[in-house]
C-alpha cells in the first residue's frame, strides 16, 4: 500500500462531503453494508478512503456512485463539498407516480355555491354535502 497517499474515514469523508446530514447517519448506512469501495461491499465506517476510490452508495433512492478527488480538511459550504468529488451517477429516471396528478382535483380551489349544491344532488341529500 502507498503510505503517501491521504486518507480518511469512509464515514467522516461521507459527512464531509455533505451526503449525509450526520456523521452517525452515515456510520448507521456504513454499518449496514449499503456503502461499496470499488465495488466491494465494506461494514466497517473506520475503512480508510482515498482520491481515486469509488464509492457506491444509496441515497433515498437513488444510487450514487461519486470518485473522490480530495479528501477535504473540514465540513465546507457546499460548493467547497461538491469539489471533494466526481459525480458518476447514472441519470435520475423521472417517475410517472411522482408527477400524478389528483384526477378529482382540477385546481380551481375552494368550491362556490353552486359546485356544492351540486356536490349534495350528487351525494343524494337536500343539506350540505348531502348529509341531511
């Protein structure tokens, strides 16, 4: 192994670099074994990681694959973060489920007068909603 190379904490670089909003997160994701080194499965948030390493991870849901480029001295505002690595990602598909509309809802807000009264013929009563 080459000494000279610097490294850090798989769960620390992860912090760092602003994937997790804790550095317990994301020792938890570590520890369950849902974080991958170049493509080998760790559960162990000590593991040492460095520039070069590929790390593969899922993040809601989504997965994540970053090269790390630096290390990083602390946890920076988030442009200093996203400099700490490369995003390899595969594109986000956009889900269909996400974007479903409410078909009863057309957008026109609270309903007036007559969508009510209509609303009670339909309900099948003479009062309000159709509830007397």
């Amino acid at each position: 192994m080459d000494d000279t190379r610097p490294t850090i904490r798989v769960d620390k670089w992860l912090w760092h670099a602003r994937f997790f909003k804790t550095r317990t997160l994301a020792a938890t994701i570590v520890k369950q074994g849902k974080v991958r080194v170049d493509s080998n499965p760790i559960s162990k948030p000590a593991r040492t990681v460095g520039p070069g390493d590929v790390l593969t991870f899922v993040q809601a849901t989504n997965v994540r694959v970053v090269r790390i480029l630096d290390i990083g001295e602390r946890r920076g505002p988030a442009p200093e973060a996203q400099a700490l690595y490369e995003d390899l990602s595969p594109p986000e598909e956009k889900s269909v489920e996400k974007a479903s509309k409410n078909p009863s809802f057309d957008g026109k807000g609270r309903p007036g007068k007559r969508e009510r009264r209509n609303m009670a013929s339909h309900l099948g009563g003479d009062g309000p909603f159709g509830l007397e």
